[in-house]
C-alpha cells in the first residue's frame, strides 16, 4: 500500500542519528506520513558492523529507540520530543551493510505527560528484522540540553531523493 508523505522532520548538526555532518553517524532521515506514522531511512556502512556484513544490534536498536520517539513530534508541532523510559526489543534478522534500511514507528498510547510507541525495522524485502516497544516522556527540546536550533543546525534538509510516498 503506498502512503503519502505529509511532511519531513528535521536533521541536526552532529547526533549520532540524524546528524549530517557526523562522519560516524547514521545520516537518517525521517518522514511523518498521512496514515500517522513515521518513517526513518538510512544505510548502514562499514563503520556500524557488529559481525562481518551486519548491522551492530546496539545501533539498530538506536534508530529504532529514536524513530518511536521522534512520534510524537508529529502531534506536537515539533516542540516536544520523547526521552526513553523503557524499551523492549525482539530480533528477528540481521541487517545487512549497505542496503536503504526503513524504520515504521507510530504512538500506541499517550497521556499529558508520557507516551508509548512501537515500531519495526524493515529489510529492503520488506521483511521485519526488529520488532521494539517503548515508553517516553514528553520533554521540550530546548529543556533536554543546551539546544540552539541554528547552532546544531535543526532543520529540515531536503533532498532530490527525498519520496513523495512509501510503499508499505
């Protein structure tokens, strides 16, 4: 089924997750789609393996822990983010180097304060190689750290490549 993309989430500076300028990090980009959730895109390189050719668990379980936390940014206008409380992961298959890798997230449950989520690492194939589950609280992003949007470059970056929709 192809879903619309309502609209990209910004990238920052140097996180390890969405930083551009990061040389080590995952370069992900996100995507907050029309059915409500949301979509990170990255391809694991040499410098993130565990064993030969795959993934490090660690780090597929970071994007994952960011993408179900980035949620509620979409209900939010951008002004909250989720800080991990609890997470749960299931492995399924390992992920290859290399290769566009897609992470589905989406919020389950939400009060004034915390917000559970879940989400799923998918394969080029379309299969599931992580399954994960967590609780967040809601925080104001300029609360969390020393944030100034244009020193760590929080913006939306958008790209020639950038889709109009996922296939999901």
């Amino acid at each position: 089924m192809k879903i619309k993309i309502k609209k990209k989430q910004p990238n920052s500076k140097m996180s390890f997750v969405c930083g551009l300028r990061n040389s080590i990090g995952l370069h992900s980009s996100f995507y907050e789609l029309n059915n409500g959730e949301l979509v990170a895109v990255f391809s694991p390189k040499k410098g993130h393996q565990g064993y030969p050719g795959r993934l490090h668990g660690g780090l597929a379980i970071t994007i994952l822990d960011e993408t179900i936390g980035r949620a509620i940014m979409m209900e939010s206008a951008k002004k909250y983010v989720g800080v991990t409380i609890e997470f749960s992961s299931r492995f399924r298959k390992p992920i290859p180097l290399d290769t566009e890798v897609r992470v589905i997230a989406r919020i389950t449950r939400k009060s004034s304060r915390v917000f559970e989520g879940t989400g799923e690492v998918i394969l080029e194939d379309g299969t599931i190689a992580i399954e994960g589950k967590g609780k967040y609280m809601k925080f104001e992003i300029s609360k969390i750290a020393d944030f100034k949007k244009h020193e760590q470059e929080w913006e939306i970056v958008n790209s020639p490549d950038d889709p109009d929709y996922f296939d999901i």
